[in-house]
C-alpha cells in the first residue's frame, strides 16, 4: 500500500481520514479473526463427519436428540457484543472527532460537482482574492480547509481516500466536508457516487503544499490572462473567444461563459478533462480535437479545428500558466 | 397441555362463515398495504415541510368551506354502509339497500365534490413539490374513492340479488371494511393538507 | 343445527378409493388450457424458480460482460454507455427478477407441504402472482433489449434518472416495470401471510414452524408494508418524466434525497426479505443432514423476526454521505451494528448444530454448511459499513460490491443450489448426481471466493463501483483480472448445476419419498406429491413428525389416520396461533382468469410506456370489470343454506 495505489486509503495522509484509520483497523482485523474463527469452527466440525455420500448414507445416520446446545447460542452472543460495544463506542468518538467542520478554517473552498468535472471556487476574504478553477485544489499542509459541496446537475460524491471520507454533492443543498493535509503530495479524488457515463472519468486532485508554495500558487491565480506574445498566440486568442467562449472562461478576456470549466491558467493544471490525461500541449490538441472520442457522452463537442487553427490556440492557451 | 392426536369431531364451517374465511384476511392484507402507501404519502409532506425552505406550503389558510363539509360527508357515509351491513346481519333487506345505496350516493357526491376543490386550488400539478403532492395524493384517494363506490354498487346489486345472509356475507363485510379503510385515510389526508398548516406547518 | 354449511370432518385413514375421488377432484386439465389455468401451488413454485434461473442466467451474462471489461485497465470491449446500462440491468435482474422469485417459487412449492395443506390461501391470487412476475420481467428486458435498460443503477437516484439527464425512455421502462413488479410482490406476500396464519394443518402450531416458514412470513410482512414505498417512488419519478411534477426537481422545491429515503425504506428490508426465506432453508436442511434437530429453534425464529423489526430501522446507513445531521446518523449507525447480533443467533445456531450433530456430508450440506462462512463475511463486511466514519471510507468502492455479493450470493444462492439438491427429488422424484454435485459445489465455491474475496481489497484500494474502466496507475489491475477469472470460474460452477439437472431429469435415481430421512410433513408424501399434496390432512403433534419415536415425544403426530376431505376441493382452514381446526376451506378449480388478468395489466403498462392513455384506460376497464367477476360472490353458496323463516 504505497503510492501504486493512490486511492488507497489504508495509507491516510490528511488528518480526517488518520481519525478514521485506527477504527478501520480495528474493524478489520475484528473481522477477518471473526471469519478465521468460525471457519475454523467449521472445518473443525466438519472433521467429525459420519459418512460422505449422499441419501442412503444419510438415512443410515441413526436420529438423535442429542445436547440442546442453546449455551452456544448465549455464549457466542456475549462474546460477539463485546467487540460490537467497542466499535459502537469508538465509532461514537470518532464520528464526533471529525465530522464537525472547522470553527476556524485557514481557506474556504466551493465545490461543485459537474457532470463530469469539478468547478473550484476560493473564497478570498478580500472579494479580489475569489477565484474559479477546475478540477485541481490546492492547499497548504497542516492548515483545515472547509469545503462547501454544492451539486449543479445530478448527485456526485466528493472524496479524497488519503484526505477524507466521501460527502455528496447534492442539487438544492449544501454539504460540509474538510481537509487537512499532513503531508505535502498530489491525492487524487475520484467522484464516488455513480452520475452517468463518465463517472469513471470525474477525478480531483488535491495538491498539497508548503505555505509559501501555496501562496505563490495562491497570488498566480490571482493574476489576470496572459496576453498573446505573437502572431500565432494572437490568432488563437481570437480563436478561443470565437469557439471556446460561449463555455468557457479565461479571467480577463472576452471569454466569460459558465457552462464548462474555467480555463484561465488551464496551462498551470496537472491534468486534463477531470485526471483523463496529463496535460501537456499534446494532450491538450488532442482533447480539443477529439473530445468525444477520449470522454465518450461528455458535453464538450468536437472542435474541427484545421491543424493550423488548433497549433494557434494550443499557443495561446500554453501561456495561461 | 397436552393435546388429543384426532381431530374433535366437532361441526366446522364449510366455506366462509360471517368473517371467519381468508378471504377477510385478504382484504385485511390489502388494507395494511394501501394504508402503508398513504403513509408514505404523508411522509413525504412533513418531509419536504421540514426540509423546504420557508412558505413551502402553497395554502397557508386553505378554504375549508368545501373541504369539511365534504369530510363530514364522507365520514357519516361509512356509518350508512356499516348500517346497510347491519341490515345483512339482520336480514332487512330494505335496509341494507338503503344503506349501501345512500354510501354509493354520498361516495359519489364526495368524489365529484373533489374533483370541484381540485379545479378551485391556485396552483397545478407542475406548480411546485407541494402542488404535485397534494394532486398525488388526493389523487390516489379519489381512485380509492372511486374503487369504493364500485365496491359498494356491487354489494348493493348482489344484496338486491339476495345473495347474502347473516352468515354467508363475507363479501359484504369485506367491502364495507375496504369502504370504512377509504374514509379513516381521508381523515388523514384532510388533517394532513387542511389542517396543519393552520398550525403553523410549513410556513 | 346441522346444515349444509356446517360439517363434521371425517377423519378416516388412507384408501386407494379415497385417492382416486381426491385425484379426480385436484388433477388439472391436460393440455394448453390445463397448463395457463392451473393454479396448483407446486406448478406455480416451479414456474417461479424456473423463470427466476433464466433470469439469474441472464444477470450472469450480463455480469460476464462487465468482467470481460474490467479485466485490464483502459480496455473498450464496451461504451460507457452499455456499461451502464448492464451493470443497472444485472443489478435490477439479480436482485428483483432473480433473488425474491426465487424463494417465492420455493416457498410457494414447500409451503402448502410443510404446513400440511392443500393448497396456498389463495390459489388463483397465486398464479396471477406468477403471470405478473413473468409480465413485468418481459417488460423490463424488453426495454433492455431495445437499447432502454435502466442506466442509473438498480437504486436510481434522482437527479440523474430525470428526463432533464436521461431523456431516453430507460428510465420509463424501469419506473413502470418497477411499479408493475410490485404488483406481483404485493399480492405474492398477502397470500403468504394469510396461507402460513389460516391454513395450517391441525396441530401446526406457530412454535411448530418451519424455520423458512417463519423466514417467508417475516419477509412478506416487509413486503407488504415496503412495497408501497419504492412503488411510489418510481410513480413520483414516472410523473416528474412524464407530467412535469416536481417531486424530486429542487427548482419546482422538489428534494432529490426523498428518492433516497422512499428507496432505502423498501430496500433494507428487501434485502432481509431476500435472505431471510435462504437463512431459513438452511435452518431447515443443516440439521437433516446433522441428524439432530436444529440448536435453538425457538432463538433463532425469534430473531428472524428481531431481524426484520430492527431492519426496518436501519435505512439511513445507505445514506451516511449525503449530509445528514451527526445525531440522526449515530442512531442508524447504532441500530445497523445491533443488527449483528440476531443475525448472529443464526450462526451460532448453525455451527452448534453441526458441532453437536453427526454430519453426513451430501452436496446440499456442502452448499448449506459453506452459506455460513459466506453468511460470516458478508455479515462483518457489512459491520464495517456500519460505522458512519468507516462507511465514508467504505462506500460506493468495491469494497460495498464485495459486501453485496456475498451478502447476495453467500445468503441466497448458495442456500437456493442448496435447496435445488435438497428438495429436486421432493419435486422431481429423481435424484442429482452426488459426483457431479461436488463438482458443482466446489467449482462454485472456488470461483465464487477468487471473484469477491479479493475484491474486498479492490475496495480498500479504493476502486469506486460504477466505473466501465480505470486506468493502470491505479494499481487495480491483477485484482480486477483475478476477479474476471473468478467470475468465469463461478459462471462454470453454476453451468454444472444446469448439467447435472438436465442428466438427472429422467436419468438420475429414482427418490423415495423421504430420500434424506427428513423430519418435515413434505417429506411424507410421495416424490413428487400427487396434485392434492395429502390425502389426509394430518394431525401434527411435534416440529419433525416423520422423527417421532426417535425423539422424545410426548404425542406423535397422526399421519395415517387424517380428516379425509373429498367432498370437493377442499382443504382446512385454522385458527392463527394455534392452528384448530376452524373451517373448511373450499380451494378454488383452475382457471384462466389469472392469465387474462395479467395480460390486461400489461397491456395496461403497455399503454403507458407507448404513451397511449386511451389503451391504459380501456385495458383499466376491462380489468375492473374482470375483477368484479372474479370476486362475483358464488350463488351455490347461499342456496346451500336453508331458507330462512
């Protein structure tokens, strides 16, 4: 259990999902010597057997009475609450430990779940430090950061094995999660709650870093579009308000639209399309190309950009970093 | 306690007696169902209430000049058909077919009395959760209302018909049970849509 | 006053006259009408398990499917779309049109012959049961195979099962087939309750029971009360679709998570409905083959029933992660470990018996004796689910689908293989190959735990349920291929049950009428019973009356001195706790009216799904009317009796 597998969550590395991980274990192993116990029993039992065949041999097995036996039934009860009371108890204390949201959180995110992405708000206190991205969260280790879930479409779940357990997002009301990163790293969240074709594909990843990297990262997303540095940035600029902003929004531009997600600094993300492909410019063409043939039933359509057309906006869209 | 291993010779019912046959305990399985069913109707009610914002119900103050009255009717309807089954049990016809007739009649009136206080309401099916649960369930009641009075026009036909006595009359007792079962979940209902709100519900 | 509605039973013993008159009076018709009119409780039982393994076959295709898709990562034998569409349709098949049937079928053949009687409560009710069954299952697989399958998972939550996220008519086809099904539910349930309460033999007291019995009844009298909710729910649903309600629309103030509620309401207790009747089988049949009667019989019906009573509490731990207030969820999360422990009577009852017995090890021991263990880790998995905290780990992985299948798999269709072995001589008079069943059972067995052990770990890795593919990064891969395999294997294994049937069908041994030595009244008749089940209704004295005189005793039951009943179609009726003889029953004859009947309700359903209204209400009247006949009080009845001064 290591990073080849990261959506385990035997391996937590955000406070809330450490709360949940000693009871995991406890249940677990409770669990596992449970099955061990009375398969033993069993097999023990069966050992004893009389005959191994079928109707007659049974029929040769005289009837008997025999003990009555109850005293396993009153036995096995009072051995089996005693690990029941425990996980009861400790269940109790560990849902009090983490489910109250932060009094005092250090960042106050928005999410909402979308088929098939996450749209990311900050909530500075300054109304200029809000911000709008997709898809990829950033916070700093150590610090409790509140997340407030809102659903747009259909139900999506928001979970983050290694940070914290699953919180839906919900149409009509707000849910309460949040997360706090013991170690610096990238946790991936796959949405966990099944919202059409491509739930597969509805990935966030959480990036935790130092404060003073997050703060850097913090003051780059404040800042406004990169303009075009040339010809062809210029064209593909034009491009992107023509074809890509009626959904799609790049701060500071002419591109403003809501319906997709916003793509300003889309450059700095990790990943594209919800963790489907890592984001480089190549990925990038491909996706604005084809993405219908890599997401299938997703809502972005096709581009049919000439080959020329779409190098412009690849340009332009390389430098929102 | 010991038991004897033969059956007692004693003198058994052939077929259904009065209420002794499973054919009471069907209509007796089928009411637990059906009133399972409106319970989950006013589940729904109080839940939206208490989890909808403010005003959630579109009538603060519905009209109960209609509502009541129509309930009462319902309600004294019952009574006549349990009077009508009185009149099997002591073989008066007369008045058997005057109570089972006089309950289709004010079953009738009642339903076509709803089918008024549905066209006086403000709102529509598509208006709101509240509007579309109040048509769902007054709705599904008018159809129990409207499996009633069918219940009790065929009673008061096979009664005309003398196809019963005081002991052979299952089907009487049956119906008019479906019948008094269609009436108490009205009474529901109408506390439910007419009177809580008054109360302060979902306001 | 004696009078023609008034009798005195003759209690007489057995002749071949006496069976000849009942013959006469219970054998069908031959031929087609014979066949669509019967209303024999043993046909229909058989109808119901044979329709239930087509569409277990079915859902085990459509299952191969998926594990041919998920065996590696990133592979596209399927479109997210036939994913989704196969896994919502194996899941609706598995658990509506293959778990519930299945047992329904097996109690509606064994009922009549445990309790000592004629026939079920209500024989004609019984098969419109059936017809309905089939009916509603066509419908739905008709939208399946048209390319409109449910694609929003057998729970369906809303939003996403709307018309303004799934235009298509899947979610018409799921919603009226949903609410046609229940129909048959309902209806299948009352006949239980009102069979197993008013039509036992003299003697068959409620402490004389069977335990799948007891297990039966407690799940129809969930269903009965159960039903309704999930029934309105898919009405509410159909209406948002199709009229513009607002149930579930938060902009009309509609509330998506009522869906959840109204489902799971029904839903936990469907589960306890669909392994309860299983957990009674093997209440039953373990300690046939322990040669001793089952360890505390008295504890563990009580807690068939505590198990429902408590399942009706616990619905809320479907939902930990939707944001529910933390005191709410610290009740359901308390009432859901509780619910281990007469779970856990069971178990322990089991294991007692085996423990205390002298096991004979035959195929149907093999399938009831490893249901414990599978009952075990689907029971502590699903303890873990338990635990709000753990369950916001745990839930919607594969960690929940391992839990499931063992839950489903481990508790109902290993006890059901069980019970085929146990019980196929019982119906068929011939007996399954011992060799072949072990095959049989260990190929199941085998395959079953290579598919879902290690998809416990699948979970823990934290695969999501519901994904047509993953990537290979995520380090699923070898599980995921060695579940596929597992999943072949098992499919195997139930591939040598149809073999073994299909060989021993008119080729295996000859059974006696009580090939296993069993306790129970259904063993007293012949293999397969004549169409009139006894020909004297018995007198029970004891829970195993075929063990008295080895047992301690103090009365024997009367089997071969009985109430003879042959002045029509006749059976006796009881009183409720007791079982005293309270009336004779009259059974109805066969009849088409069931057939007709149901066919008018689909042609109902038909009409809805065509958006047709004029053909629902014509067919709506025609079935109003049709019930009116059926329910038209017979004339002979009144005329028997004297006129009155």
């Amino acid at each position: 259990m290591n990073t080849a597998t990261p959506l385990g969550y035997l391996d937590s590395a955000g406070t809330r999902a450490d709360a949940i991980l000693p009871l995991t274990w406890y249940m677990l192993i409770v669990s596992i010597l449970v099955c061990v116990i009375i398969g033993w029993i069993l097999v023990r039992a069966l050992r004893r057997s009389r005959a191994n065949g079928g109707d007659e041999e049974t029929r040769a097995v005289a009837v008997e009475e025999g003990p009555s036996g109850t005293h396993w039934i009153r036995n096995g009860l009072l051995i089996s609450s005693v690990p029941l009371l425990v996980a009861l108890v400790w269940t109790m204390v560990t849902l009090a430990a983490v489910s109250g949201p932060p009094a005092r959180p250090a960042l106050t995110l928005d999410v909402v779940g979308h088929q098939w992405w996450w749209e990311v708000t900050y909530d500075g206190t300054p109304a200029a430090h809000t911000f709008t991205t997709a898809n990829e969260i950033h916070i700093p280790v150590g610090q409790r950061v509140l997340v407030r879930l809102h659903g747009a479409d259909v139900i999506h779940s928001f979970w983050v094995p290694k940070l914290s357990g699953k919180t839906d997002t919900i149409p009509g009301q707000t849910n309460l999660s949040w997360l706090e990163a013991r170690v610096p790293g990238v946790y991936t969240g796959p949405c966990s709650e099944y919202c059409g074709e491509q739930h597969a594909h509805m990935m966030v990843q959480v990036v935790a870093q130092s404060s003073a990297q997050f703060d850097q990262w913090f003051a780059q997303q404040l800042q406004p579009a990169t303009a075009p540095t040339d010809s062809a940035s210029e064209r593909g600029a034009a491009l992107f308000e023509y074809r890509c902003g009626a959904c799609h929004q790049i701060r500071g531009t002419q591109a403003g639209a809501h319906a997709g997600p916003d793509l300003s600094h889309i450059a700095g993300r990790r990943t594209l399309a919800a963790g489907l492909l890592p984001n480089t410019p190549g990925t990038l063409a491909a996706w604005i190309e084809n993405a219908h043939g890599l997401k299938p039933g997703n809502q972005m359509p096709n581009q049919n950009l000439t080959g020329g057309e779409l190098m412009d906006v690849i340009a332009y869209l390389e430098l929102q970093r | 306690m010991a038991e004897p291993v033969t059956v007692p010779g004693v003198a058994l019912p052939v077929g259904p007696i009065g209420r002794r046959g499973v054919g009471w305990w069907g209509v007796g399985t089928l009411v637990a169902s059906e009133a399972a069913l409106f319970a989950y109707l006013l589940f729904s009610y109080f839940y939206y209430g208490a989890t909808a914002g403010p005003n959630w119900v579109l009538e603060p103050h519905p009209d109960l000049h209609v509502a009541l009255p129509n309930t009462i009717l319902l309600l004294a309807s019952s009574g006549v058909a349990w009077w009508g089954e009185r009149g099997v049990l002591r073989q008066r016809r007369a008045q058997a077919l005057w109570g089972f007739g006089i309950a289709f009649l004010m079953g009738c009136l009642f339903a076509l009395v709803q089918l008024h206080e549905w066209h006086t309401k403000p709102f529509s099916l598509g208006t709101s959760s509240f509007s579309s649960l109040y048509f769902l369930t007054t709705g599904l009641h008018e159809a129990h209302v409207f499996v009633g009075v069918l219940i009790l026009a065929a009673i008061f036909v096979w009664t005309a018909h003398d196809y019963f006595s005081p002991r052979r009359r299952l089907s009487v007792s049956a119906g008019v049970l479906y019948w008094h079962f269609v009436d108490i979940v009205w009474l529901f209902v109408f506390t439910t849509y007419y009177i809580t709100p008054y109360l302060g519900f979902g306001h | 006053m004696k009078s023609a509605d008034l009798r005195i039973p003759v209690v007489g013993a057995d002749s071949i006259a006496h069976q000849s008159r009942l013959l006469e009076l219970w054998e069908g018709k031959p031929g087609l009408a014979g066949f669509f009119g019967s209303v024999d409780h043993k046909h229909i039982g058989v109808r119901y398990i044979v329709t239930a393994f087509v569409f277990l076959v079915l859902g085990g295709l459509e299952a191969l499917a998926m594990r041919l898709q998920l065996a590696g990562p990133d592979r596209a034998l399927l479109t997210p779309a036939q994913y989704d569409q196969l896994f919502s349709t194996h899941g609706m098949t598995m658990i509506f049109l293959y778990a519930s049937p299945v047992l329904s079928g097996f109690s509606n053949y064994l009922w009549p012959l445990l309790l000592g009687s004629r026939d079920m409560a209500f024989p004609r009710l019984n098969a419109f049961g059936y017809w309905v069954y089939l009916a509603s299952g066509i419908f739905l697989y008709v939208g399946f195979l048209t390319g409109n399958g449910p694609n929003d998972g057998w729970f369906n939550y809303v939003p996403y099962a709307s018309a303004a996220y799934n235009p298509g008519l899947n979610e018409d086809f799921y919603s009226l087939g949903m609410v046609f099904l229940g129909i048959s539910t309902s209806v299948g349930a009352a006949n239980f309750i009102v069979t197993a309460f008013r039509t036992r033999a003299p003697g068959m007291s409620l402490d004389r029971l069977p335990i799948l019995v007891w297990g039966t009844l407690t799940a129809s009298v969930a269903n009965l009360i159960v039903v309704p909710a999930v029934s309105l729910a898919f009405l509410m649903l159909w209406m948002d679709r199709q009229f513009g309600t607002q149930f579930f629309n938060t902009v009309g103030g509609g509330q998506p998570l009522l869906w959840q509620h109204l489902f799971w309401i029904f839903g936990h207790p469907w589960v306890y409905a669909i392994v309860l009747p299983a957990m009674g089988m093997v209440s039953d049949g373990l300690p046939v083959f322990c040669r001793r009667p089952l360890v505390g019989y008295s504890l563990v019906a009580v807690s068939t029933v505590a198990t429902m009573i408590l399942g009706f509490g616990v619905w809320v731990h479907h939902m930990f992660a939707t944001g529910l207030p933390g005191i709410g969820m610290s009740f359901f999360s308390a009432a859901s470990i509780a619910i281990t422990l007469p779970s856990a009577v069971a178990v322990f009852a089991w294991l007692a018996t085996i423990r205390l017995g002298k096991p004979v090890i035959t195929t149907a021991f093999l399938f009831f004796a490893s249901m414990i263990l599978l009952f075990v880790i689907g029971g502590v998995s699903g303890f873990m689910t338990a635990s709000v905290p753990v369950d916001w780990q745990l839930t919607d992985t594969y960690f929940v689908v391992a839990h499931l299948h063992y839950v489903l798999i481990g508790i109902n269709v290993f006890p059901v293989v069980g019970a085929i072995y146990f019980w196929f001589p019982k119906m068929r008079g011939r007996l399954l190959d011992e060799k072949l069943g072990r095959w049989n059972f260990w190929t199941m067995f085998i395959g079953f735990n290579l598919c879902f052990l290690p998809m416990h770990l699948t979970g823990l890795l934290g695969m999501p349920r519901r994904v047509y593919t993953y990537a290979p990064e995520m380090g699923w891969t070898t599980l995921n291929l060695i579940t596929s395999i597992g999943a072949f294997v098992f499919a195997i294994g139930v591939l040598l049950l149809f073999v073994n049937i299909a060989r021993s069908w008119s080729k295996g041994k000859i059974a006696s009428a009580n090939p296993w030595d069993a306790p129970t009244l259904e063993w007293s008749v012949s293999s397969p019973p004549p169409p009139y089940n006894f020909a004297l209704i018995p007198k029970v004295a004891s829970r195993h009356p075929l063990w008295e005189g080895r047992l301690p005793a103090p009365e024997r039951s009367s089997l071969d001195r009985g109430l003879l009943l042959d002045s029509g179609k006749e059976t006796i009726g009881s009183t409720a706790l007791d079982a005293h003889a309270d009336m004779i029953l009259e059974m109805p004859e066969d009849s088409l009216a069931p057939l007709f009947l149901s066919l008018g309700l689909a042609g109902a359903f038909a009409g809805l799904i065509l958006k047709l209204w004029v053909v629902t209400a014509i067919f709506g009247v025609v079935l109003a009317m049709a019930l009116l006949w059926w329910l038209w009080p017979r004339r002979a009845l009144r005329e028997r009796e004297p006129a009155h001064g």
